[in-house]
C-alpha cells in the first residue's frame, strides 16, 4: 500500500483545499500521473501518484481543507485488485440510543449513536466557526460519523428556533448595518458561490495594503509614438530572431529599472523600525486568469534584455493560464507593474502589493490632442499611475520616478544606451 499526501506547499503557505480528484477509488493509475488539484493562497498545484496501482481509497473531499503531509488516499499494488466496500458504521442499539445524551445527525444516513471518535474536517471546523454552527454531539456523514463540510452547510440552512426578544438596552452607539435581506422574489435569482482560496486571499491581502501603508497616488502621462515607432519598425526582425512578440511591457521593466535605481526608495520596504532597500530589481508583472491576479516575478530584471524580459513574461502569461505557476514565480519582487490598458482601463489608482513601496499602473493608449512646440498634434498618450507607500516616499521622489519613466520611454534610445 502507498500512501498519497500532501506536499510541501512552500514558505508562508501551511494549508490548502482539495480542488478536486481525477480518479475515483478503484480506478487504475500510472506512476506520476496527476491525481488531485489542490488550491493554496498563491497557485493551484497537482499531486501525482507516487506509484502505479489502483487508488483504494480517497480519505479527503473536495473543498476539504489539508496541511502539508495530510494523508490523501492510498494506492494499491497491482492493476487488477478488487476492493470491498468500507463497511458501513454499526447502528447503536436503541436502548443506548435513549439513554445516551441527545445527538443530532448531520447527514442523510447518520446513525443516532454517541459522538464521533473522529474530530470534524478541518474545512467542517473552520465554516462552523465563521457560522457560528455548535459540532457538539453531531454525528457526520463521514468515516466513524466524522463531520464534513457539507454536514456544517446542511446544519447551517436549517431554520433557528425563535427565541423570546431580550429585553432592550441602553444604546451605547450605533452599529454597522447589516446586510439587507434579499427580497423573497430575488433569492432564487440568487447564486452564492463561495470565494476560492486565491480570491479571499487577494481580498485579505489588498485590504491589509490599505489599512497598513499610507498610500498616495501621483500620475503623469506619456507621449508613446517613440516607441510605438520603434516596435513598429522592428518587430518583425525581433519575432523572427528572438522568437517572441515585441511588446510594451520590455520597455517599461527596463525604464522602471533605470527610474528605481536613481530613486531607491520605491524599491524598499518597511520592516518595523527598520527600511530595506533593495539592490536589485525583481519587478512583478499582474497578470489575469479565470481564477484572479496573479504577480509572477522577473528576477533581476535590470540585467535582462528586452527580449529576455519579454520572453519571461510570455512565459508567465501562459503558464499562469494554464495553472502552472510555481511558488517561487510569484515570491521576493521589489516593484510591480499592473496593465490596466488591456482590459481598456484609462486611469486607475493601484493598490500596493506589500509589502512593497510601489506599484505603476499602465493604462490604454489613447489619441489625444497635445501642444508639441507650440502647436496642437494628435498624439498617442498614456496615463501613469504611481502608487506608493507615503511612509517612506515623498512626493518629490514619487514624481521624480515618473518623469525619469516618461523620459526613458520618450526616447526609447536611452533605454539601449543606459541612459
């Protein structure tokens, strides 16, 4: 028999949710062939089979929630093994059943009997908690009436006893509002889906941004018909030698590496009484998926190439839409740089992806009129966006990183000369 469990998940990352399994008990399996996918705060990863053999048994349910070397299920050796069913749990008899204290049976089949020797799920555990749903003395639909999620769900939508009104206190201060209730005729044009691990983890991690850094925004546009220009008159020649789109993206890592070397405090952050300034440039580039943003990092991005950086990018691009993005990809940038302009964004305000000092927001590309000498031309303008940490970026620094941004890409040959 081998044992199927739960990986190391990586730094910061101590559990993750089944997403869902591949094969089903009694099914044949080759060795490291994808198994089960489980969701982490960061990436959604697979499990292969550590051997060849049928799967016996799957001991964790989808939406379930595991630690690193949780046990997932078992394979067994040889193609052709039969398995019997787990035997049902033993009805308690009645006579126990009466004298026993009072239980309540969660799911369909339960067995009114003592509690369970199995502690709930830990997803079980943790919905209860949030809804505030008492596990004691119920029995689950689980192995030794072991409490799942679905039995907590299920407990949860049953009506509560009216209880007599307490009796009215002083008002001390006004409350929040709750949340109205849904007109009958609305809830069942209603759907609540509950947010998967990388959502509420970006929901947890941008409202801390917010309430942890001073944030201020400053803007700036730029003139794009330099390098509008430039890709236009080589990009073929840059397709056919380096085997990959030019794009925008090259030119604004490169000019946000000149920008951040000349004002280094965009490049630090805060720990405690302490400032860490970073020596190096591993720049973060948002990129969207079905399942939310993700930042993979360019490493030392002030060392690269254009064609390097765009190259990396592409990279992250597909395998973040293909789920495959490793934990290492999306750790230790030092800035990041989010393209509303893709989704037709004119101008936003970033959030800080902390704990960084910084984040540009590019935006689409717009014809607008401008004064050029004097005169009034049509040009191709970006709007930029800085957010920044207040705490340890002035206003002069701030502004100073964007126009040393809006030269380098006005005159995309100081980017090539090291300007």
């Amino acid at each position: 028999m081998t044992e199927i469990r739960v990986p190391t998940l990586g730094e910061s990352v101590t559990e993750a949710t089944i997403g869902r399994w591949f094969k089903k008990a009694g099914e044949a399996v080759a060795a490291d062939e994808p198994l089960v996918e489980l969701e982490t705060d960061k990436v959604t990863l697979e499990v292969n089979a550590p051997a060849a053999g049928v799967l016996a048994e799957t001991l964790a349910k989808e939406g379930e929630t595991v630690t690193p070397g949780a046990l997932l299920g078992q394979i067994t050796d040889g193609a052709g093994a039969v398995f019997a069913p787990a035997p049902a749990p033993r009805a308690a008899p009645v006579a126990a059943a009466v004298a026993a204290p009072e239980t309540v049976a969660a799911g369909a089949g339960a067995t009114v009997s003592e509690a369970p020797s199995r502690p709930p799920a830990p997803s079980a555990a943790k919905i209860a908690r949030e809804q505030g749903v008492d596990l004691s003395g119920v029995i689950g639909s689980g192995k030794q009436g072991q409490v799942l999620k679905e039995d907590v769900l299920a407990l949860a939508a049953r009506p509560a006893p009216v209880a007599p009104p307490p009796a009215p206190l002083p008002p001390v201060s006004a409350p929040p509002a709750p949340r109205p209730a849904s007109a009958p005729g609305d809830v069942e044009r209603e759907e609540r889906v509950r947010m998967s691990r990388l959502r509420q983890t970006i929901a947890r991690r941008l409202k801390e941004a917010q309430a942890n850094a001073a944030m201020l925004t400053t803007f700036n546009e730029v003139d794009m018909s330099a390098v509008m220009a430039l890709r236009n008159r080589y990009k073929d020649l840059f397709e056919k030698k380096h085997h990959v789109k030019l794009g925008f993206m090259g030119f604004f890592v490169k000019a946000c590496c000149k920008a951040l070397e000349e004002v280094p405090a965009v490049n630090a952050e805060i720990d405690g009484a302490d400032v860490i300034y970073k020596h190096y440039c591993h720049i973060g580039v948002a990129v969207g998926t079905d399942k939310g943003l993700v930042v993979p990092v360019v490493r030392d991005a002030d060392r690269l190439s254009v064609a390097e950086i765009e190259k990396a990018i592409g990279e992250f691009g597909r395998r973040a839409r293909e789920g495959r993005l490793d934990l290492e990809d999306l750790s230790g940038g030092t800035f990041t740089i989010s393209n509303g302009g893709t989704y037709g964004s004119l101008m936003s305000t970033p959030i800080l992806n902390a704990p960084q000092s910084g984040i540009l927001g590019m935006h689409k590309i717009e014809e607008r009129p401008v004064v050029v000498a004097g005169k009034i031309e049509i040009r191709p303008m970006m709007y930029l966006a800085l957010s920044y940490d207040h705490r340890i970026v002035d206003g002069k620094e701030a502004v100073t990183f964007l126009v040393r941004v809006k030269e380098q890409l006005e005159d995309p040959a100081r980017i090539v000369l090291d300007l």
